[in-house]
C-alpha cells in the first residue's frame, strides 16, 4: 500500500501568514491618510492574529513591532509619547501581546495532539490496508490510499488482494462511519475475505461470508448498536488473465481502462450493500467481463467520486483515464490521482484505489514497477 503525496493548501497558508503583516500595514496607512484616527485599536490586532500562525517568539515579536509602530506614529504626529490615550493603548497592546503569547501555546498544544491523532488513526490504518503485491500471473497491481486533508478519525476504506486457486481475488470497500466500529468492520471484512477467497470455490459464497459476518456485528448487542453498512465490490479473475467476474454491493463501478478508452463496468442487477443483504433476500449476482491484454481495472473508494471543487462539481475520474497511459497499474493511478488533486486542492474524505493490468504475454519483469 502507498500513500499518495500531494503538496498541501500553500496558497492559504501563504495568505494566513501573511495578515499579521497586513495588519499593521493597514495601521499605518489609515494613521497617514487621517491622522486624528486612534490606530491603537489596529495595532493591538496583530498579535492576537500571529498568535495562532506563527510560534510564540513571533507572536511576540509581532506585539513588540506593533507597539514600535505605535510609538513612532505618536512621534510623528509630534505628541506626547505619554498622554493619557497614548498609555493606554500601549498598555492595551501589550496587554494584548501576552494573551496572544499564552492562546500561541493553547494552539501550539491542540495542535501536536490533533497532528498526533492523525498520525495514529493514519497509522492503524495503513496497518490494516495489506501490502498489494507487484506482480501475481502475469498481472501487474497497485493500491493507493489517501487520508482526508481534515480528517483525523479513523477512516472505513478498506481494499484486499489475495492469489487462490481459483484466480486472483481483489476486494475494496467503504464503510459507512467512522471510529472505532469502522476499525471493527474493517477488520471483520478483511479477516473473513482472507479466510473466504482461500477456501471457498466461487465468489458468491465469498460475498455470501462477508454478509453473513456483518450481520452477525449488526446483531450483537453493543453500546452504541452496530447500524452501520458496508458498500464493496468483489473481483474475481480467472486463471487464465482473460476474465474478470465482479459482485458489486452498491460500490462505485470500477472503470477498465484500455487503449485510451474507459468503461465503467456497471452491475446489471444492482445488489443493496453489505449488512443490508436481509432486506433483500436475493442470490449475489456476478457479472462477467472480458479483460483484453494491456487492460487495467481500476477500483476506488466514494471519497474519489464523491469530491468536488469549488464549485461543487463532482470529480469525473474518465477524462484522465482516456489519455495514453502505459501498462503499469501505478502509472494509472497516479495519474487519475493527480487528476483529483488539480480539481479539488483536497480530500474531504479518505480515498482508496487498486489497479490491475493484464500484461501483455511478452511483458517481462522488469518491465513492470512495483
């Protein structure tokens, strides 16, 4: 599994670092275009505004600058550094400049505990996700996963790979929630794909494992109750590289993706998701499809589809699909990632995604990038 780097809000962070300044600047340019106008007021601002972007000597710097303005500007205007109005807006920004000082350790604190946070859940999830291998039979996989830009809870995507007998088997899911039932769910589904793709003959009765499992969640008696669902879609393919057979339960439709066109491999009978298997009552219907040479099948998590832009348009992963890409699962990913990264800046929500490329029969190893 590897994590998709992408560089992270600059814009807004060089625009949040830059008021402060703009502060004081804007200070000094009201006291000269109208000098009986009491910029006291302003200056006291620009601590309090460094105080929960800039570390704590900056902070106070910031307050020690302001009350240097303000005693120039006072010089300037040829008064009395020490009227009655003149202590008590020095009074009142230096005031200011230590409570700024004390908020900037405040922030400091919740800061390297939420950054902690993250870095667990970011942790635990990474150690839940297996390492996708590079190349199994004459295919070549690749997963990326991306943690919310926000988030720092325990996300629900999960994704399993796993060579049988039987063909190759692939899983990737979303679970409805967060927290520690999202953990419990993921690794409930993980643990009985492992068992299932192993020992059972046919797909169907590996979807078949993985309800039954989250039924059994759903029926305990737990506080808060187990209401959650999960969305997944189950990827068979045959020894022999030529056939993908998929069971989807209400996931986004994988894509194959192959000589610059891109088709979405929609269920023909819609199944409900995963711990909603009860209300429907049905058998797991399999679709079949064909997987030519030099096709990749491409599986994501709602949080790549489901973000949008500024605009609230929803991200479209097909266009950059369609360009000329190599064979290579990686390359594929990465490009339908850089894709989502240009029309949203960032993720409101985890991302995951595998890829599977049939390679041609001449394709050599080292032909192929892990």
């Amino acid at each position: 599994m590897q994590r998709y780097q992408r560089g992270r809000r600059p814009r807004r962070v060089a625009l949040s670092r830059a008021l402060p300044a703009t502060a004081l600047v804007v200070a000094v340019l009201i006291d000269l275009a109208w000098p009986p106008f009491n910029t006291f007021p302003l200056l006291a601002t620009v601590s309090l505004i460094a105080a929960p972007i800039y570390s704590v000597t900056w902070t106070v710097t910031s307050g020690a600058v302001a009350c240097l303005t303000g005693w120039l500007l006072s010089l300037r205007e040829n008064q009395d550094v020490l009227t009655r109005a003149n202590v008590i807006g020095f009074t009142t920004l230096i005031t200011l400049t230590v409570v700024a000082a004390f908020l900037n350790r405040m922030f400091a604190r919740e800061r390297e505990q939420l950054r902690t946070s993250r870095e667990v859940a970011e942790a635990v999830q990474r150690a839940m996700l297996p390492t996708v291998p590079g190349r199994v039979r004459g295919l070549a996989l690749a997963g990326r996963y991306q943690a919310a830009q926000e988030e720092a809870l325990i996300g629900g995507d999960l994704y399993g790979v796993h060579e049988t007998p039987h063909g190759l088997r692939l899983v990737i899911g979303d679970v409805r929630g967060k927290g520690t039932q999202a953990v419990t769910l993921v690794n409930t589904l993980l643990g009985v794909f492992h068992a299932a793709a192993l020992q059972v003959p046919d797909l169907p009765s590996v979807v078949e494992a993985a309800e039954i499992q989250v039924q059994d969640l759903k029926g305990r008696e737990e506080d808060p109750p187990f209401e959650d669902f999960v969305t997944a879609v189950f990827v068979e393919i045959l020894p022999d590289r030529s056939t993908l057979r998929v069971a989807n339960r209400g996931h986004p439709a994988p894509l194959l993706v192959h000589e610059g066109g891109v088709t979405a491999l929609e269920p023909k009978e819609p199944s409900l998701p995963l711990g909603l298997g009860d209300l429907a009552g049905q058998a797991v219907p399999v679709d079949h499809y064909d997987l030519p040479p030099g096709a990749t099948l491409v599986l994501f998590t709602d949080g790549i589809i489901e973000a949008r832009d500024r605009t609230g348009a929803f991200f479209d992963p097909v266009p950059p699909l369609t360009r000329p890409l190599p064979p290579d699962p990686g390359a594929v990913l990465d490009a339908m990632l850089a894709a989502l990264f240009r029309h949203t800046g960032e993720l409101e929500d985890d991302a995951a995604a595998l890829a599977v490329t049939r390679l041609p029969d001449e394709e050599s190893p080292a032909a192929v990038r892990p």
